[in-house]
C-alpha cells in the first residue's frame, strides 16, 4: 500500500499493532542548528510539547530541517506490534536527536548498524585559504593543474564542473593554479579543515519492549526476534574450527566449534552471524575480504533510474535552484579538480528522472528487511521517499505500507515499483525469494 500524505497524520489512521516492522530512511535534520536551539528542543520534547524547527536542511528542503519528532515516532510505536523491532537510518552528526526522539516516543535502542562506504567527499573549509582571503590576499601560485572531463570550462568561460545536464556543451582547455598560503598566519594553519570525509551512516536498531519474556512475545505477536540464519554471511571458508589449547578438557563440544560440529554431523554450513557493519565495494577493498560482513555495492545510476524511461529528466540547476555553475554545484575535490558539488544533490554530471536525493541501494534495504521481519510479515516505511524500501520489501515477499508527502515522489515509487515487480515475477531480480504473498502495490 502506497499512501500519498503527511506521516504523522497518516499514521494516526492505521490500527494500532498492525505492523511486524519498521524499516525507514528517516529525514537525517542537517540544517543549522545552535546548541541553545537543541536545548529548546530537549526541554519541549521531554514535557511532551512539540519543537517546531526554522529553515531548511539538506538541499535547502524544509522537509529535512530537523529529525522526525517523537510525537511522530509515537504513533509509529504505537501502530508497530509488541516485541517489534525498526531499522531507522540516521545522520552522523543528528544520530543523537533520532535516538533520543525514538527513546522518548517509548522505543528501546537494541544496537546500532554502521553502514560503511568509501565514496563520501569531505565538506571542509579549507582554513590557511580563507586566512588569506580575510587579510585580502591570493595564494603563492606554485604550480599548474589541468583539467579533464567536466571539469573543464565551457567555451564561454562562464563556468565549469557540472553545466546544464542533457546538454552537448562544448568545453575548452582548462588549466588551474595550484597555490601556498601567503601570509604567515595562513602558513601556521596550513592542512588543516574542518571536516572529516564521511564513510558511514548509522542505522539505529530500535524496539517496541517486549509483551513478558521473548518466548510469550513470539506466540502471542509472531515479532520479537532478529531472523539471524535469513541474514547470515555466506563464506567462501570452512568455518569449522577445533580448540587446540583445552583439547576439550571443558568437555564443551569436545573443543569443536559449531560450524564443526555440524561439519561433523554431515550437516550444511550456515555462514558467518550477521553483525552489525556493512560494506559498500569501497570499503570492502579497504578492509578486505568481505566473507565477515554483508557486503552491497552502492545505488547505480541503473538501479535508481529503472522504470523511469517515460519520466523528464531534470539537470542538476534544476534540481538545486542555484545558480549555474555557482559553489552550490561546483566544487574543489580532494584531487585538485572542480566538479560536481555531492552536497547539493546531485549524483555527478548527469540530469536524472529519479530526483530524490537520497536513494539507497535496494540489496541493503532487503538485507535489513529480513533482518527483523518474519515470513509473511508486514513492513511500515513512513518515509517512502523514492520507494526503495517497499522495493526491497516486495522483491522478498513481504507486505509494505509506504507513506510519502511528496506527490512527485509518490509518482516515482509508482514506477519504480511497477518495473521491479516484473522484475521479480519473471524472474531478473537477484536473490528471488517467492513467499507466496501478493502484494497490494498501489492503493
């Protein structure tokens, strides 16, 4: 079911324990805020009243000003069944303020998942330039850099890095200087910033407490648990490993683990526990083999765009309001070039139909889906944004109710929805899992 609406009032019509889980890609709240603004914050949530937040976040939207408000995070409490568990997706710095507006709405926090990849870019203020820039000063010019690709100017010389997307526009040589600070000030502070790269996001692992123990949870409401075997690592390894120090003088297995005792016992290996990291192909090379975490590429531009064909296509000007060309769009990357600006939503160069900025890969989504839900089971998104959730809920047989303020992207979620179900009902999406459930895609 895909509901077109405002969360929190959508939410206040479904029944209450209706939902087996809750996986969401919430609002991170990136905008600006002070320290005596979150204090407001604190004292209204924790006397129950609401916060009402000013300006934007990410991309400027007045939707990702601030976390999700535990007035929200109630009615998602209170529609989620006893002893069900939510993955909600949360931002570096705002991680704080989800988790503790998820705890004041009566969720338990359970863990924390790491989501790590290596194709963030760092939004750092270079401080030895702008030392120099106050005094009124240029940099020493100590070498040259040219530019390849989009990085270029055009041919009037008015811009570089990403110009209107869909365009054949003709660029020229472009050549950059490569500078030292001026002045001895700049000098002190050179190298340094004021940011880190970013190459993770967390997914707070959260739940509704329990109805008794676990065991009466699980009769009584089917929820309660993490389905570890489904979320297994497969390994290309043999598991199996004997305990070479006691020699099984505890007499615990006689010193054999459990991978091979069921070696021993002719039975089939399960893989690896699931824990909580996982890798995108970046981070995976940085940290080797990725036989010990749950491993997925990020979002394609394929994946994302796939049942868009008939969709406009929408440069990245259009999509930000800036100007053309203007640091909204371009900015100086860690190799010296100026290109595409990551933090004003665009994903490189190109014009896109999928215009959320945001889109997660739908392997990870499936992961996390059968992490928490059991068979059959339904999954809340509260934030459907471009739909990758009840993608991923559809592609592994489970029921979703989806909910999306923004009709443009309800109209994408539609689409990209249509597309994957052929997908799995002739058999091209990865991983089938064919529970048997029909799906109500559209309501």
């Amino acid at each position: 079911m895909i509901i077109n609406g405002d969360s929190l009032e959508e939410l206040k019509a479904l029944p209450a324990n209706s939902v087996d889980a809750i996986v969401t890609d919430p609002p991170y709240g990136l905008g600006n805020f002070s320290p005596s603004d979150i204090a407001d914050c604190m004292l209204a949530w924790a006397s129950g009243k609401k916060w009402q937040p000013k300006g934007g976040g990410f991309m400027g939207k007045s939707w990702d000003a601030f976390v999700p408000p535990p007035q929200l995070w109630r009615e998602a409490f209170r529609v989620l069944k006893a002893g069900g568990h939510a993955l909600v997706f949360a931002g570096t710095r705002t991680q704080d303020l989800m988790s503790i507006s998820l705890r004041l709405a009566g969720f338990e926090i359970r863990d924390c998942l790491m989501w790590l990849y290596g194709s963030g870019f760092p939004k750092s203020h270079n401080i030895a330039k702008a030392i120099d820039r106050h005094y009124g000063l240029e940099g020493e010019v100590i070498g040259k850099q040219k530019m390849t690709g989009t990085a270029r100017k055009t041919k009037d010389g008015l811009s570089h890095g990403c110009a209107t997307a869909g365009l054949n526009i003709e660029r020229v040589a472009t050549t950059i200087n490569i500078t030292a600070p001026s002045s001895e000030d700049a000098k002190k502070w050179e190298g340094w910033g004021t940011a880190l790269k970013p190459a993770y996001e967390p997914i707070i692992l959260a739940r509704k407490p329990l109805d008794g123990t676990v065991v009466n949870n699980i009769l009584l409401h089917g929820v309660g648990g993490l389905n570890i075997d489904e979320a297994r690592i497969d390994a290309n390894e043999n598991l199996g490993r004997l305990n070479k120090i006691d020699k099984g003088m505890f007499k615990v297995g006689m010193g054999a683990n459990c991978a091979e005792i069921r070696k021993q016992n002719g039975l089939e290996p399960l893989g690896r526990w699931p824990a909580n990291i996982l890798l995108d192909e970046i981070a995976l090379k940085a940290l080797g083999p990725a036989g010990r975490y749950f491993y997925t590429a990020k979002a394609s531009q394929s994946e994302r765009e796939a049942g868009l064909k008939s969709f406009d296509k929408k440069s990245n000007v259009e999509l930000t309001g800036r100007k053309e060309g203007s640091a909204g769009l371009v900015m100086k990357h860690e190799d010296g070039s100026e290109k595409a600006n990551p933090y004003a939503g665009t994903s490189g160069q190109r014009s896109r139909a999928n215009i959320h900025p945001t889109v997660k890969p739908i392997d990870l989504m499936r992961y996390l889906c059968r992490l928490i839900t059991p068979e059959g089971g339904t999954i809340l998104e509260p934030f459907a944004g471009s739909g990758t959730t009840l993608i991923a809920a559809h592609l592994e047989g489970y029921n979703f109710i989806g909910i999306e303020r923004e009709a443009e992207y309800v109209e994408i979620i539609r689409a990209r929805l249509k597309h994957w179900q052929g997908a799995r009902d002739t058999g091209k999406a990865e991983k089938e899992v064919d529970r048997g459930v029909q799906l109500e895609l559209f309501s």
